[in-house]
C-alpha cells in the first residue's frame, strides 16, 4: 500500500490516455478512515503568454473551447514538445497564435491549476514585452481571433468576471504589478 500525504492509496489504473492527457482512477483511503475513489487528470507540460505592448495593452486570444463548450478569452499558450524549452515554445506559441515577436521575456512564476484532480508540471506564466507584429501562422485545428485591450481594461474584464480563466486572470493582475515597479 502505497501512502500520499495522508492518504493511503489501495490501487491505481489507468482509465484513458492520448498525447495531452493521461486520466487514472486512485481508490484510497481518507485520513478518516473511509474509502473513496480520486479521479486524477495528468497533463502534459505546457506554457502560457501574456504578450503586452509599449502602450500596455494586452493581447488575449478568443477561441471555442472543447470542455468548456464556449468560446474564451484567454493567453496564448501550448505544450512544451520533444526537446523544446518552455521559452522557445512561449516564442513559438505566441508567434503562431499572434503573429508577434517579444524582444523581453519575463517569467511572472509558475502555477497550478486544479490541484486536487490536475496533476501536471507547475505551468510557466510568460509576459512577453517589447513586441514586433508579424505575421500569424495558426496549426492547421487552429480558429481563433486577437484582441487587444488596455491593461487596466484587462483588469476591469477580471474584475467583473468577463475573464474568467483562472491563468489569464492570474497573469493579468501579475502584469499590473509588475508594471508598478
């Protein structure tokens, strides 16, 4: 019997996998004693981007998401593939899905999201400044739209709830703070 935290696992299977995810079930036992049953998801690794311009304004990307079943304003973002780096595919990521270019990179940290049924690496927050439009190269299962706003409409969108992904609300109000400096 394997233990985790507090938290003694009695078997674990496998339920589904592909390229991005790989969901198992744990049957456990509670630190109370009772048996239950955690669904994890494990994600591969991936980056996220929050490209800002000389004029602090934001770009967001607008896109359907499948789980979601909506379209979502949200960063730019991507899995780390093969040998890349998590900067080389935040350059890539955000060059394909925007067509810019970031001559600075700021790491803003790294973070979880649904930690008691995610588990993946902590995810990369990027902000990428000083900005060169080119021009967008989006992946053949790619549909999606840019926009851009001013900072402090980003963070108003936050407040009121029109951003609601918890990294691109997250990123947002670190790019603030960090623009305070």
């Amino acid at each position: 019997m394997q233990k985790k935290g507090p938290y003694k696992v009695l078997s674990s299977r496998e339920i589904y996998r592909n390229p991005w995810i790989h969901v198992r079930e744990d049957k456990v036992v509670h630190p109370s004693g009772k048996k239950g049953v955690f669904g994890i998801v494990e994600m591969t690794h991936g980056v996220c981007v929050l490209p800002v311009n000389s004029e602090k304004e934001v770009f967001l990307i607008k896109e359907y998401r499948y789980g979601a079943e909506k379209e979502v304003l949200s960063l730019i973002g991507g899995t780390v593939e093969n040998a890349d780096t998590e900067l080389s595919t935040a350059k890539r990521e955000l060059k394909e899905e925007t067509g810019l270019e970031a001559k600075k990179w700021v790491k803003l940290g790294n973070f979880n999201a649904y930690e008691n049924v995610v588990k993946s690496k902590k995810l990369p927050l990027y902000l990428a400044l000083d900005l060169i439009q080119g021009e967008q190269s989006l992946d053949e299962n790619e549909i999606l739209s840019v926009f851009k706003f001013p900072l402090s409409q980003a963070i108003e969108m936050v407040l009121n709830n029109s951003i609601n992904s918890e990294l691109s609300a997250l990123a947002i109000l670190l790019a603030e703070k960090y623009f305070q400096k």
